[in-house]
C-alpha cells in the first residue's frame, strides 16, 4: 500500500518495528528458563481458575530460573472496572503470587519489557499493525455494523462459514483511489489482517499439556486494530508475547479455538511463536453429570470467598498443586514438612480433561494445616481475620486471649491432634462455650440421661463431694467413677455391657452430664482441661443455671 495513503491511516507514528525490536532486545537466561506471564483484563473478580494457571505459570518460571511478569490485558476498555489493576494485584498477594516484572499499581512497574500496560503499547501495536499495511498485509475496512450484519445473514442462509474472510470481506478489494474516497468522506474504519490462510490446509502444534493438536488453517480477516486506535486481543498478545520474549502461554483451554488465529498472526508477523500449554477448566459433580465451575452458581470459584469463610491461603496453595499434577500427592505424603515449591512440576502430568474440584478434599486438607500449627498462631491467625469478617467475636478473642489460646490448645499436642477447625469462620462457633459472653444457659444436649431431677443430682454431689481443681486427670477421672458407683452407675463399661439392667447407665452418661452442663454441648474437646480453663467459680455458676 502506498506509503502516504498508509501515514493517513495511521499518522503520527515516532518509530518503526526495527526501533521495537532493538529495544526489547533478547533476556539473558538459562536456555531452559521459563518466560511466562499472567495476563489478566481488569474487568472482574480473581476466579480459582485464574490462580490454577497462575499457580502452574509461577511455579514453571521459578523451577527453571525464568521470569513470570504480570501484563495487564485492557484493551476492551469499555468493561474495565474501578481499580481493578490494583484489586489483581492485591488478591493474587493474598496468596504468596509476586512478579519479577509488571506493575505495582496503575502508575509504577518494574521491568526493562514495559509498559506492561497494554493501554499504554498503543502507539507499538499501531506501528506494527503500519508494518502489515506497508506491505500489503493489511488494509482498512470500512465495513458498517450493518453491511456486518447482512454478510453474516447471507451466510447464514446459503449455509456457510460465519465469519469475513474471502469474497465477504468486502473492503478487503477496494482499491487505493477508493480507501482514499473513505477517508475523505471521513468514514470510520478498523484495520483487518489480510490473510493468506486457506481453511482447508491443516496445521499441526504440539500443545505442552494436550499434546499434538491438529486445526484447519485459519483465513478469517482478523481485526488488528479498532476504531478507537486500540488492537484486539489478538493482535496485542501475540506482539507482546513476542516483544517480552515469552517463551511458554500458560492459559485456560477456552482458547483452544483461537490459537490458530494466533499462531497465524505470529506467521505472518515473521515471529517465532511460544510453546502454548492450555489448562483444562476446574469442573464440578452436580448429580450424574459434570459441568464447568461457573461465577454464576458457584461462590467457591471466587478467591474472596476463600477470604470470607476463613479458610488459610496455604490451604488453598496446597490444594491447588494436588490439582496441578498427577504425582503431587505421593511426593507430599514422603515430604510433608518441605515447602511445596521443592516438588518439580511438569507440563506432561497436569491432566488434559477437567479437574473435578473437591471441596470436601481441600477442607480436609485445611484441617490437616490448622491441626499442625501451635494455638497461639491459630489464636493470631483467627484474630486477624475476625477483625476483617466478624468484628463481634473479635472482640471477645481480644479480651480472652488467654481462654482461647488455653482452648485451642486442648488436644492439640498429642499423637492424634484433633482436626475441628477447616477454617477460621468455624473456630468460634465451636468454642463459643468458653466465653461468658457467648455462654447461653439452653439448648441442652442432653443424651441418656435427661430427668432435671437426676441431671441437678448429678452435678450437685459432684461439686459439693468430689470436685478440687488442683486434682491432676487421673484423680478427677477416678472421682467421677467413685461417684458414678454411688449414684447407682456403672465405673465399668465391660461390666455395663455384660449387665446392663444392673445400672441405671454408665461413667460416660454421668459425664456427658457434666460437659452439657458446662458447654451445652454432648461432644466437647477434653472435658477435663475445660474444666481446669473454667475455673470452680464458673463451674458452680453453669451447674446452678441448669434448670
């Protein structure tokens, strides 16, 4: 195309792709380092999808000494939301996600390969998108929304392929004396690829995770730049890719479809394309059938509810690398207490079919996790986030740290650690009973034994004959079996089996009452170290209020 009519097209332009090129010169890595990126568009929440690939892209780089940047994909700047780089930033930090190059906020970045802003590379994706126009590769389509509409009905009708490529794109035969006419009479445009394709040429690529993969040819004349000046994503990420020297797409398998317009655009760009590696979606059993985890019915997809309900990001981190590789599992139960970034991660054990998310799998994972850490940080760690999701109980935790630290140690120490909590949402209604400010005197669980008569027997001789609060476990427990034998009970559970109608019940109904009495609750940690927590007073106080 001619060179003025071209400048018309896209005036103002500093530089040529010769500039570009010897500025993003090539990275100085090991010949097997990793350049990845995570690429989202600022125009909604992070998903666990997103944090899957992202999880799979970081741990990649890392192990072979690469680079993972963050590039901000905003072309479609009518769906952007306020402050959304920022919210990626800061939801992918929550989890331990940094980047050795991208921005730190809308204004600052680091890195020698920016902007890493796609909004502000306009002027780069122009020049290129020049480039094509130069050399016949490209052209402006004057196409109304319109003309669009009747080509795809045409097709639609005569059955053909939907899309503008061949004798439908129409602007793709004007001749220079015509475009020139356009311009003129100052008719919007868009600057479309030329394709050379041919829809029935096949073209073979050897995806990372999915394998060998084979498409027809793409021939579609892609759009490359709006009527805005801004590229399509198309265009940008394959220019970017290129100028950032990235080596491998790590991305969902939504995109499988596009990647023979991509691989197309890299071929007629004379780029070398990356190694792609597309990831399978996380999926969910809903009855009979498995279907995709959507951000319509599905909460848990959202990272935030993560962050509402408490539960740790390692969890998450952990359950995320279960999901990533086949042999993850095996290499953790042999080394449990090792950080997960020690295990190697390949492209040829993430599964090529959907992952089925469990979420009963990750909440035991999560117990697993707040089983293995002292009370004091569960304490700290479900402090922290009362304080963010439920500032009520926050303040109770704060004035009886000392109780709660003391609760949540119960069991805690010992060969079989108990595993009640799955996140930090459910410490305090499990420990409720503890506090005086939560104690409701109702609501009794009471099992066998459920005469008032009988149960206000059983707690008085208890505390007025045989409770000290300096007896040791082993003397309170044979206390409350001499009492059991003298309230008519059985001490003996082999001897209640073998006589049951001897008894009026057993040592375990005489101490259910207790631990009711005390906590409401029929099944409690130990009953003996709440007992010591509690305190005689309010012990005397909860037997009281029994009524």
């Amino acid at each position: 195309m001619d060179k003025e009519l071209v400048e018309r097209l896209l005036p103002g332009l500093k530089h040529d792709v010769n500039y570009y090129e010897n500025l993003y010169s090539k990275r100085t890595l090991d010949e097997n380092a990793i350049v990845t990126r995570y690429a989202p568009s600022p125009t909604g929440f992070v998903h666990l999808g997103n944090l899957f690939q992202l999880y799979i892209a970081r741990k990649m780089a890392l192990q072979t000494k690469g680079i993972l940047y963050l590039r901000i994909e905003d072309t479609d700047q009518e769906r952007l939301v306020e402050n959304g780089i920022v919210k990626i930033i800061e939801a992918v930090k929550q989890f331990g996600f940094t980047f050795d190059e991208g921005p730190i906020n809308e204004k600052e970045e680091v890195g020698k390969y920016g902007p890493y802003i796609q909004s502000k590379r306009k002027e780069i994706y122009q020049t290129y998108a020049k480039d094509l126009l130069l050399k016949g590769l490209a052209y402006p389509d004057f196409t109304t929304k319109e003309e669009v509409d009747a080509i795809r009905k045409e097709q639609e009708l005569s059955k053909r392929r939907i899309g503008y490529y061949g004798k439908w794109a129409r602007s793709r035969f004007l001749s220079e004396e015509q475009i020139k006419a356009n311009l003129d009479a100052k008719k919007p445009f868009i600057i479309r690829l030329k394709n050379q394709g041919d829809f029935n040429r096949k073209i073979t690529v050897v995806d990372a995770i999915k394998g060998k993969l084979t498409f027809p040819e793409d021939d579609i004349d892609q759009v490359l730049i709006k009527n805005d000046g801004l590229p399509t994503y198309h265009f940008a990420h394959v220019i970017d890719d290129h100028l950032m020297h990235t080596t491998h797409v790590i991305r969902g398998d939504e995109w499988l479809s596009s990647l023979p317009i991509h691989l197309n655009l890299f071929k007629t760009l004379n780029f070398e394309p990356p190694i792609y590696a597309h990831i399978s979606p996380l999926s969910k059993k809903e009855g009979n059938s498995i279907r995709k985890l959507s951000k319509r019915k599905d909460p848990e997809l959202a990272v935030s509810y993560y962050h509402e309900m408490g539960i740790p990001n390692q969890t998450v981190m952990l359950y995320l690398a279960t999901i990533a590789n086949s042999n993850f599992e095996e290499w953790y139960l042999a080394h449990e207490n090792e950080n997960i970034d020690n295990f190697i991660l390949s492209f040829n054990k993430v599964g090529t079919t959907p992952a089925l998310f469990d979420m009963e799998k990750l909440l035991n994972l999560s117990k697993n996790i707040l089983s293995n850490i002292t009370a004091l940080e569960l304490y700290e760690q479900t402090l922290t986030w009362a304080k963010k999701y439920d500032a009520a109980n926050a303040l109770i935790l704060e004035k009886n740290k000392d109780i709660a630290i003391k609760t949540l140690d119960i069991e805690r120490n010992t060969p079989k650690k108990r595993k009640d909590f799955a996140m930090y949402s459910e410490v305090m209604p499990n420990i409720y009973y503890m506090f005086d400010e939560l104690f409701i005197p109702q609501n009794y669980e009471w099992q066998k034994i459920t005469s008032l008569k009988e149960i206000k027997n059983i707690l008085d001789t208890y505390i007025t004959k045989y409770y000290n609060e300096n007896d040791n476990e082993e003397e309170w427990f044979n206390k409350i079996k001499n009492m059991t034998e003298a309230l008519g009970y059985a001490s003996n559970m082999k001897e209640y089996k073998n006589n049951p109608l001897k008894y009026k019940g057993n040592v375990a109904d005489v101490s259910t009452v207790i631990r009711v009495a005390l906590t409401t609750k029929s099944k409690t940690p130990n009953l003996y170290d709440i007992m010591q927590i509690l305190g005689k007073e309010k012990i005397e106080k909860r037997f009281k209020s029994v009524k």
